[in-house]
C-alpha cells in the first residue's frame, strides 16, 4: 500500500528496473516505538490474497475452509511436537487429507499414546510406523550435508531416508551412509535483498536490498525481524528510500536471522510491487508442517500463493550451514520468490483471509528450479526460482524470546 505522503518514480538499481518511493517521514524516538498504535493510512483488502487463485485442493468449497481445517490439524501437531519423544519420525498436517499423520519409530510411550487418543476425539489422527526417528535422520543429514557436492540434506517425514540435494549426481553416488538416500538436483543461493517504507514498518518492504520480514516485541519495543545474511550485528539498517532504519542486532548466519532496532507493525504487504498494494494485519504466529499452504510476498516479487511445504528441518550449504530450514515449492512451478526477497515474510491465511499468520522468512532460492521473475523483471542481478527454503517464524521468536507483533 502507498503512503499519501510519498510521489512514484522509476529508477535503474542494479541493472533491474525498480519501483522508488520518495519520503518526508522522519525515524521516531525510542520510547514512542512502545506505543501499539499504527499511524499508517489503511485502504480495504481485497477479499483473498492476490494471486490465491484456481481450483481448491481436496475439494475443499474455499480456500478459507482449507485454511479452517488446516489450522486445526497444526494446533494437533503443536501438541504432538511439544510432547517429543525418540521415537517421533515427522508429521504430515496437509488439509486436503483431512488428518493428521504422525510417523513414529517403534513403540509410543504410554503418554504420547493417550494423547494421540485425545486428539482423535476432535481431529482424525493415523499412527503409521517408520524405519527412522526424526532425530537419527537429522543426525545423519548434518554429516552428509557438508560432503562435496551436497547443498541440503531433509530427513523424509516418513521416516525412510533422507533427501539430498546435490550440484552434481555423479560425484555423490559413492555417499556412505546408514540410511536410504534420494537425490534431488539443486543449487541453492541466497537471496540478496516494496518500493520505500516509512515507520512503522510493514513486513515485505525494501531494506539493504532485501525485504523485512515481520514485526516482533523484543525487550519492551518493536523491532522488525529478517534474514542474517542480509547484514551484520551493529551495522545501520536503511529502507528503499535510503532513511536510517536502526541498527542491526541479534545476526545469526548459521539459523538466518537478525534483528532491525526499528519501529514498526504488525501488518504485511499484499498484493503486487508498486502496484495493486494493500498490507494486512497479522494474527499470530505458528510453525510450519509439511503439507501445508502457505502464500509469500517479498519486496521484489511481490505476493504469490500456491505454495507448499515438502520438508522441514531442511540444513541448507549456500558456502556455509543453515539449520532448521523449510523447504518449499509453488505447485505451479511459478517464481513466487527471488533475489530481493531474502528476509520477507512466509505465512498462512486466516479463515476470513482477513489477517496472516506468520510462518516464516526467506532464506535461499534453489536456482535449479529457476523460473522468470515476478514482480520487479529479471534482470542481470536478479534471479528467482519455485523451489525455496525459509526459517521458521516460531524458532525464530523462541531464540531471540520474542513475540509477534499482532495488528
């Protein structure tokens, strides 16, 4: 959504043609940044989000009844995931299925047996056997994932094996290892960096070339939280417009996340770049499992639904580890990310499709899906791609003991 205060221009940044909003808005203090309120003007979000098109999948009349259920299947992981266990191999949440399934190596504990028996009450819930726990896998997979050729390493949530992506096919066949092994084609690369925001700020918005990603409360304030290779601890934090934005906290290159000393709120950019933009207020936040549906909207691509989720705990090699990604891909093999959309906000829909719910932030592209860009043209700096990796919002928040900014 555009400011009033601001006119439209077009510039050339890095050979790509880009969307650049001029500003009069001025940095607050501190101290105001503690008071919930958005001073922003608003306009009407479109019933659903812009590119949330097509056929419904399982059946389901709406995308909004899809999101119901698979809202209600995430809430049963929740509980299966906080209860633990050696035994716990992954567990598919994906609403078309309408259940839950959880695989589990060897026997279920007397404890998780009664919850799971809870659940069912309210939720349908299959118990299925695995050759592997989650635990040995993603063992395995943090060994094989720094051996040459491997750019990531995904424990199956079945149990069976592991899936690695690889640069070259042939190098990696003699891979020794304990469990059975899928290769995949891959190339990974992190995504350097809508338009010029202005406090507060919004979740999708240009910053250091890449996007913000969601609004968080960390010791008494707001801060804006985004991808760590997008920058380093103590250096200063500058959006589309080139304003000082605050410093820049909290890097952590190895997990891919840092912090912006700013002000800003609980609401995401939606819709396309420069335009057609609207924002939506966040509700919550939630972890991600696979099979669910998911929507993105970086600064440069804008927002594209039609996503879902094939792994998680995905430990990603772009010259160095990522740990606990998500792996996920658009069904349609169209580029909902790309470069310029690192840090940008991963999240599902409410019911209403009123509000989103904070899933996660762009971390890597997978260029061996490359696809054209959306959004800003592709151009000799920009790449993007259907097959993306991103960090879990919740682990996000548990590192840094932080909390989502709700609008």
């Amino acid at each position: 959504m555009r400011k009033s205060t601001r006119r439209r221009m077009t510039a050339v940044l890095g050979g790509a043609v880009v969307l650049v909003m001029a500003s009069a808005g001025t940095a607050l203090a501190d101290q105001d940044r503690t008071k919930p309120k958005d001073t922003k003007p608003t306009t009407t979000a479109p019933a659903g989000t812009s590119a949330e098109t097509g056929p419904v999948p399982g059946g389901f009349r709406s995308w909004g009844e899809l999101r119901a259920m698979q809202q209600k299947l995430n809430a049963a992981a929740d509980r299966v995931t906080a209860a633990g266990g050696d035994g716990l191999a992954g567990i598919v949440a994906a609403p078309e299925n309408r259940e839950l399934r959880v695989y589990w190596a060897g026997k279920t504990s007397a404890a998780v047996t009664d919850l799971l028996s809870d659940l069912n009450r309210t939720v349908p819930v299959k118990v299925l056997p695995a050759a592997h726990s989650h635990r040995s896998l993603q063992a395995e997979a943090a060994r094989l994932v720094r051996q040459p050729g491997v750019t990531s390493a995904a424990p199956k949530v079945d149990g069976s094996g592991l899936v690695l992506g690889v640069r070259d096919s042939a190098r990696t066949q003699a891979l020794s290892t304990s469990v059975p092994v899928e290769q995949v084609a891959s190339a990974p690369e992190s995504m350097a960096s809508r338009g010029n925001d202005s406090t507060p700020y919004w979740g999708g918005a240009r910053w250091n070339g890449c996007s913000t990603g969601f609004a968080v409360w960390h010791g008494g304030v707001t801060k804006m939280l985004s991808a760590g290779h997008c920058g380093s601890h103590g250096q200063g934090a500058y959006d589309g417009g080139g304003d000082y934005m605050g410093l820049i906290e909290g890097d952590n290159d190895a997990y891919d996340r840092l912090l912006i000393n700013t002000w800003s709120s609980g609401r995401t950019y939606d819709g396309g770049v420069g335009v057609n933009e609207f924002s939506k207020p966040t509700a919550s936040a939630a972890h991600s499992y696979v099979g669910n549906w998911v929507c993105n909207s970086g600064a440069y691509s804008g927002a594209w639904c039609g996503i879902q989720v094939k792994y998680t705990n995905v430990t990603v090699n772009v010259g160095y580890l990522i740990y606990q990604t998500v792996w996920a891909e658009q069904v349609d093999r169209i580029a909902p990310v790309g470069n310029g959309d690192s840090g940008g906000p991963v999240f599902d829909l409410t019911p209403d499709h009123a509000r989103t719910i904070a899933k996660g932030t762009n971390t890597a592209i997978d260029l061996s899906t490359q696809a054209p860009c959306r959004g800003v043209p592709e151009g000799a700096s920009r790449k993007c791609a259907w097959r993306f990796f991103y960090v879990d919002v919740v682990n996000s928040l548990n590192a840094y003991g932080a909390s989502i900014v709700t609008g």
